[in-house]
C-alpha cells in the first residue's frame, strides 16, 4: 500500500520493515518518516497518523485526507 509523501506530494510512501521506517521511494525525494517501535507491522490508520504528524511538523503543502493507492 502506498500512501501520499508530504514532501514531493506523490503516491510513493510505503512501510518499510528491514529499517522499521515509513519511506518515500523515490530517489528525487527519499523523504523517511521514523515511527515508534513495532514489531509488527503498523495499520493503515496509525500511517495515516505519522504522516499527518510529520506534514504538521513541516512547511510541506499537503491535503488533508490521505487515501492509500
């Protein structure tokens, strides 16, 4: 699942699990968002909610409804 990155506002931040981080997988941007520990793999809901803290953190233009491709 792929969701909106808040910094190049494209479709390309996805969970990465061998570094435990949500990451932009474009080369242009390679923009990473670092979540708590999980073990496991995080819901749809609680990406959705580090996205959001993260756009917040920033001057990044983002929507406010994130949608997973």
């Amino acid at each position: 699942m792929a969701y909106e990155c808040p910094k190049c506002q494209r479709y390309g931040m996805a969970w990465d699990g061998r570094a435990k981080v949500l990451m932009c997988y474009y080369n242009t941007c390679s923009h990473v968002i670092r979540m708590s520990t999980h073990k496991q793999i995080p819901t749809p809901q609680e990406i959705t909610a580090a996205i959001k803290r993260d756009a917040s953190g920033s001057n990044a233009p983002t929507r406010d409804n994130f949608v997973p491709a």
